[in-house]
C-alpha cells in the first residue's frame, strides 16, 4: 500500500468522524425509532458531494435503504461495501455511564450506540465512495455502496431489497462493515428456526384429576432437544465451528389457578456444513414425534420453520476477503480469517451465491450491550485498507 494513501485516509478520518458523531446522535433503533432522520443525514452528505444515490424499499413499501452506485469506465465486476445504519436497542439507559446518543469523543473512543454498529462503517464507506467518484476513469467494474436500516430487526429488508432492485447491478462480492481489528470474518453458521406448538391437557390446577399440562409436556421437549447427540467437528475440519441447539423463548399459561393447553417454543438451531437444515429439522420432528408417543395428548406437537440460512465459509483466496487480507498485511497488521459463531447478513448472501466478509473494522466495546464505544485511533488504517481493497478489485485486467 502507497503512502500516499494512508496519509489521504488520515486527512479524511476528521470528516469520517464528524459524519458518524452526526449518526450517533440520531437514534435509530431496529423496530423502534424513525429511519427518516438518520437516512435524512447521509442523503445530504452525499447531495453534498455530489454522489448518486436512490432510496430502497422493501414490498411493503417501507424505507429499508439507501446505496450509493459508482460505475467504473470499463465493464466489469461490482462489488459492494454494505453498512447498517439501524441499531441494537439501549437496555437499560441507567446502567450506561454516558448517553447512548452521545457521539462525543472520549480518549480516541466514538461514544454511543451505532458507534461501533455500525455507523462509523457506514460514515467511513460513503468517503470511500466520494473518493473513487473522482477517479471513475481508472475503474472497470463498479462499487455500490448499501446503508441499511433494517438489519437489526432481523429481516435484513435492506440486502433482500437491494438483491430484488432491477435497477442495481448484482454484486460479485460484498465487505460488511461490522467492526473488530484482529480478524476478518469469511464465514459463519447458519440457522434453522422454528415455532414448537406443545399441546396438553388444560384444566384446574386444584383438580384432584391428574393433569398434563402443556408446559410440563414441552419441559420434556426442551430436555431431549438440550441432550441431543450433536457432531463434533474434527481437527482437520476448515469450519471447526459445532453446530448449537438452543430454546430461546417459551410462552404457555397465565395466573396460577388454570393448566394450559399450549405452550409455543422457539427454537434455534445454528447450522454448520455437516449438520444443515435437514439434520436440525429431523432432530425436531423426531422429538417431538417422540414427545407425542411417549406423553400423548389428542394434539400432536406441531413445527413450523420461520427461518432458514445456510453456513457459508469463503475458500483460501476466495474474493473479496483475498483483497481485504493482502491489503492489511500490507500496511502491517496481521488479520486472521474467522468463521463465526453468529449468523449474519453474509449467510443471506451465501443463499444468493455471494461471496461476502462480514467483519473488519475498528476496536470496539459494548456491541449491543451499555457503553457502546470505537476506537478511532486505527481508523485511518482500516479506512485505508479499504480503500486499498476496491481500487485493486476494480482495476482494469
């Protein structure tokens, strides 16, 4: 990597900055606040500079995104760098020692909910794009740049409208700007998730009658589904990652005096290549077949999948995360490539035949937990590396 480059992201960090104090201090919570405001900032960043952009939006017609399009002299492939603009919630407000819309600067660190999640990515990313908007004559190929306000609810609308858009040009890759300077994420378990109707026998909890209730019928559930015989990755596996069964909410009964007939489970399995969605669906159903003969009530237990992504994990010099990895060593750092444990928006790429890293960034603290905080004395790096990463993926053959 040039000096010359890393010296222009070091004049550019005060503007980066100053746009993600901007983001910061607008809250934007997934499902809570108005997207409007936070979008309305960056729609006037980038008028401001000049850089084209359109609104996406989802079936419903909802607001779910913004991207930037860059299009390079020559043919060629697309890639895209893709940040969200939406956040976790605040928890408890009392519990954090500084306002979680505060966007001051505090010892190097960017204080505020979104600081690290990713809005500082996202202020970052639009400059990249405001940089190459003056240089579209060296490119082939083109960059979009996707700031979505939709991600933390889970429904990821702004990638799923983007890939829908019959005006955006499909991506060969995409960089997710989640945070973290020690790795850069290729890969990550998928997920298998589904509601559990437990059925049971209601009636009075003083009944001299004996009663099974349906929550004591998907106790049982819960403890096969907890036990279940999982594989273990072995040493040699690339993934490493093992797969992971978790009941992650249980809803049956009200007050004391009534035995309920219905109790819902939601269950969420994290998928690896040896053990995908047909094994986690097969593992349910057989509970609860099982359930249901060995504590039968009229009404089987019924499954219904919700969600479904595979694991996704890039090869050995797969792009872009070959790019973005040679691009680091060449400023001194040492990333290593991670599967994670979390699923992301890479796994919903992967269903589309996307290649996609999903994560490198700043240090950071308190991803959705209090005192959510970037580090920006490394930001020049990272916002080099970048840099340095879409001008050699868009560079003419």
């Amino acid at each position: 990597m040039s000096e010359n480059l890393l010296d222009a992201a070091r004049s550019r960090a005060a503007s980066v900055i100053d746009l993600a104090q901007q983001l910061v201090r607008v809250p934007s919570r997934g499902g809570i606040d108005p997207y409007e405001p936070v979008l309305a900032i960056l729609e006037d960043w980038l008028t401001r500079h000049h850089l084209p952009h359109r609104r996406l939006r989802n079936p419903d017609g909802d607001l779910v995104a913004l991207v930037v399009e860059i299009a390079g002299a020559t043919p060629g492939p697309w890639w895209t760098l893709d940040a969200c603009l939406d956040t976790a919630s605040f928890g408890d407000e009392s519990a954090w020692t500084f306002p979680p819309t505060s966007g001051d600067i505090e010892q190097d660190w960017l204080l505020g909910r979104g600081s690290a999640d990713s809005k500082l990515a996202a202020a970052a990313f639009c400059h990249i794009a405001a940089d190459l908007h003056t240089r579209t004559h060296e490119l082939a190929g083109g960059l979009a740049v996707l700031l979505d306000v939709d991600e933390h609810t889970g429904h990821f609308g702004g990638a799923l409208a983007y890939l829908a858009d019959p005006q955006a040009t499909r991506p060969d890759g995409v960089m997710i700007g989640y945070p973290g300077l020690e790795e850069v994420v290729v890969g990550g378990r998928g997920l298998w998730r589904a509601h559990v109707k437990v059925h049971g026998a209601s009636g009075h909890s003083g009944s001299s009658r004996p009663t099974v209730g349906a929550i004591s019928r998907a106790a049982h559930l819960i403890h096969a589904l907890d036990s279940a015989d999982l594989p273990t990755p072995a040493d040699s596996d690339p993934f490493a990652l093992p797969p992971k069964v978790s009941v992650t909410a249980c809803h049956g009964g009200e007050g004391f005096s009534v035995v309920p007939d219905l109790c819902t489970l939601n269950i969420d399995i994290r998928l690896t290549p040896a053990f995908d969605e047909h094994h986690a669906a097969a593992l349910v159903h057989s509970a609860a077949t099982a359930l249901d003969r060995d504590h039968p009530t009229p009404h089987p237990t019924q499954v219904d999948t919700v969600a479904v992504w595979p694991p996704f994990q890039l090869t050995p010099g797969q792009e872009p995360a070959a790019t973005l990895l040679r691009a680091a060593k060449e400023t001194g750092l040492e990333p290593r490539p991670k599967t994670a444990g979390p699923s992301n928006i890479g796994n919903l790429l992967a269903r589309h035949g996307i290649a996609a890293t999903a994560g490198f960034g700043v240090p950071y603290e308190g991803l959705h937990g209090i005192d959510e905080r970037a580090h920006l004395t490394e930001l020049p790096h990272v916002y080099a590396i970048y840099h340095q990463t879409v001008l050699d993926l868009l560079r003419p053959s």
